[in-house]
C-alpha cells in the first residue's frame, strides 16, 4: 500500500470512485465493455528509453503507472455486477532484478482496488470472451494504430463464431468523450495534487529569478528548474520548459534555450513541474539585469492589467470565452496607447490587428495533459466554467521589429501565466506565489539572490 501511494501520490479510494462514475455513465449509454490500455514504453536509440510515462486516461482511472497495462471494464451482462479487470506484467524476479519492482495481478489487484487481475500476456486470448455479447464497446478508436488492429482483431475472432451464437459488439463507442468531461472537473484529490504542484513549480521559478545574471545562459537556468521540480518530488517537467531570453521570448514555443542573457534583455520564462501525473503550466517574464527598463515596464503593465481582467473574469455562470475577452480589451487598448497600433479600440478588436502581438488565446484547461482534455466550445456556445475545473490565465504581448513599430520596443516578448481553480464563488489562482508586480520582481532579484 504504503509502495502505492508514493507512486502515485494518491488514495486508490478516488481511482475507484472515477471507475464507479465511468460505470454510471456506460449505464446510462447502455451498457457494454471498456477497454482503456496504457501508453507503449518508447525507444529513443539504441538500449535507451524516453522515461515512461503512463496514459493519462488509463492513470486517471487506476493510478497504476507500470507499463504493459489495460484496465477492461464489463458493465454489459445484466446476471453479474460491473466488473474491474487490470492486465498487468506477471512478477519476474530477473525483469525485477534489472529493471524494478513490478506488482503483479495479485499484488495489483490488492493494491489498487481492481475487481479481478490477470497478465497482460493472456489479454489477446480473453478478450474475444470478454467482448462476445456485449452491446457496446468503449475504446478510444484512432489513438494507436497498434491498439486499433489488435481491437479489430478480438472482433473478427468473435465474429468468426457466429454460427455458436456469439455476437461482436454491435456499435464501437470513444470511451474518451465520457472520461474527457469527467476529467474536467477534478476532483478534491486531484486539486489537493495539483496545488502541490503548483506550489513547487512556484518555488522553482523564485530560484530562476535569484539565479539569473547578464552572461548566464539559458539552459543554465532550465538547469535550475529541473532541479527544484525534481528536488520537491516532481517526476518530470510537464513540458519542455521554455527559457526565452531577449528576442528569443517572440518565438512562442522556442525550447532551444542555448543562448547567453544579456544585460538590458528580458527573460520569459514558461516551465511548470508535474507531480504525480498532474501538470502546473506558469510563466514569467522579468528583466535580465534585475531592472526593468521603461518601455519594458510599459509593456509588462499592459500584460499584468490584462491578466488581472482576465482572472476577474473567471467565476461560475461565466464561459471559457469570458478570460479571454476581457484581456483582448486591456491589451488592444494598451497597444493604441503605446502606439503598437492605430485606430480605435473597437476597430482593433474586429479587425484582431491584435493578433500581430497576441496571437494565442488566453486560458486553456489544464490537468494530467498541460493542454488538458474537455470540450472548449459546442456549437455556437462556450463552455460554461463550473467549480473544479481548472484553466490557465496567460495573456503576453510580442514584438518583432517593424519600421512601424517604435523601435524602444523591439523583442519585447512578455507573457504572464497563473492557474486558476474555478470555485464556487469565483476563482482561485494557485500559482500566485510566484511574484509578478514589478516591485515584487525587483525586490527579489535585488536582495533574493544566494538567499
Ligand atoms: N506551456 C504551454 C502553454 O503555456 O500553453
Ligand atoms: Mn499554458
Ligand atoms: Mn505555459
């Protein structure tokens, strides 16, 4: 047990409850079997593995992170209770012996609450029983090739019996359409998880900003993300961290993080550790030298007063869209004002000139995946925010040089990004720890240093 939770930083009592609620929802969609594999491990070259990382659904479900795992449940007979079943790697002394503890079904089972274990070596030959008969089948058809022939497989071995009565499935459901909208909304375990992730990547992102001086490189201070991440518990970065000095902070997704920072430069710094299996996602911007010159203050208030819109802009009743316009506003009007653009305010936001310096939009869900699962929009309609969903508040600004732009702000990039848990009031940012007023920024960088 104690093995477990360290693994997974989590009780097995909320991974039953996210069965037992996909099992409502099978019911209600009429019944049938599931079956939900983990990720494949991944060769990177020769005898050497990417580090493995499970299926966010599949984790979302068991908090089981061994690879070689499915987890299959049997919702469709009427005569037996819904039913649990992890294929799991057998115990192996010598595989554990190189390369690690393994559970085993029955130490599995045990562990993690499932109904019935069994090798992953015997799923080819079950799962054709398993799938005879049933109404439905729930698989996320089209994720993985392999998976697709495999599944395809098991239903043209049932439909070769036929003739003794057995029937395939008659519909192929995406079991991902219920897990995404539960995964939605997080639950109070999830939460509990994701604040301690943020909490950490917040810590990390103070050690940037101490750390980082005129003729430190980029990749020095990545160095010193990875550490605190890995330092308080984090299994990995939840993406490639972003470390962005000068005009390097323009490139929206530049990871090459090679170069030297200069005096007078800004640095964007976009990095968020992921600790059992749950993502944090923040960024900062700030000034090499500790100071920010004026037109790099301009800049970065425009940013700060736009996420201050945005954040109050989150509460329940309101949509997904809500953040999003309400930065649009303060950044288009900050862009007249320091002459970035001409015309008026509503001028700007119908024609989206805007989108010359803010290009992405302002929030995303976020979860397991940094760019977490869920519907954004239905039809015509946004998503309404609900309590527990958990979204991302990230409006910035860029500059590329342009004979029509004021050359004070050429390879200006800032972005400022906090996540926020909407609560049944409004919101609540968990990564506020992290300094972002100027002053606060400043005094750290100035007296915060070897501290
Ligand atoms: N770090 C990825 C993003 O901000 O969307
Ligand atoms: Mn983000
Ligand atoms: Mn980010």
């Amino acid at each position: 047990m104690e093995r477990s939770q360290a693994l997974t930083g989590n009780s097995f009592e909320a991974h039953q409850q996210r069965r037992l609620a996909l099992i409502e929802r099978m019911i209600r969609g009429g019944g049938g079997i599931a079956v939900i594999p983990t990720s494949p491990e991944q060769a990177r070259n020769r005898d050497t593995h990417y580090p493995y990382r499970a299926d966010s659904y599949f984790q979302y479900l068991t908090g089981f992170t061994e690879p070689e795992a499915v987890l299959v449940i049997v919702v469709g007979r009427s005569d037996a209770p819904p039913q649990s079943i992890l294929f799991c790697r057998e115990k192996n002394l010598e595989r554990e012996i190189w390369d690690g503890f393994r559970h085993g079904p029955e130490g599995a089972c045990e562990v993690f609450g499932f109904d019935a274990a069994h090798a992953i070596g015997e799923l080819d030959s079950k799962l054709p029983e398993m799938l005879a008969d049933q109404p439905a089948l729930w698989f996320s058809i089209g994720q993985d090739a392999g998976w697709d022939r495999r599944i395809a497989s098991a239903l043209n071995t049932v439909r070769a019996e036929s003739r003794s009565g057995k029937r395939a499935p008659a519909t192929v459901r995406d079991v991902r359409a219920e897990l995404d909208a539960m995964r939605l909304v997080k639950d109070a375990a999830e939460l509990g998880i994701m604040r301690r992730a943020a909490a950490i990547s917040t810590t990390a992102h103070i050690r940037a900003m101490r750390f980082v001086a005129p003729g430190r490189f980029e990749y020095e201070v990545e160095a010193e993300l990875l550490h605190e991440f890995r330092r308080q518990g984090c299994e990995y970065p939840a993406y490639t961290s972003i470390v962005a000095g000068g005009a390097n902070a323009c490139v929206l997704h530049y990871v090459g993080n090679d170069q030297v920072l200069r005096d007078g430069d800004l640095l964007l710094i976009d990095a968020g550790g992921e600790l059992t299996g749950y993502a944090s996602d923040i960024t900062r911007s700030f000034p090499v030298n500790g100071r920010f010159s004026g037109p790099q203050a301009d800049v970065y208030d425009m940013v700060l007063d736009a996420q201050a819109a945005a954040i109050a802009a989150v509460r329940p009743g309101g949509t997904f869209a809500d953040p999003h316009e309400a930065a649009l506003k303060v950044l288009a009007q900050g862009m007249l004002d320091l002459k970035l653009l001409q015309g008026s305010l509503d001028g700007v936001i119908e024609s989206e000139s805007y989108k010359r310096f803010y290009m992405h939009r302002t929030s995303h869900w976020l979860g397991k995946d940094v760019h977490d699962v869920g519907e954004y929009k239905e039809g015509e309609h946004w998503a309404p925010l609900l309590p527990g969903m958990v979204l991302t508040i990230e409006p910035g600004c860029y500059i590329r040089p342009a004979d029509d732009v004021p050359k004070a702000f050429w390879n200006i990039g800032v972005r400022i990004e906090d996540d926020a848990v909407v609560t049944a009031a409004a919101c609540e940012i968990i990564t506020l720890a992290a300094p972002k007023k100027i002053a606060d920024i400043e005094a750290l960088m100035r007296d915060g240093r070897g501290g």
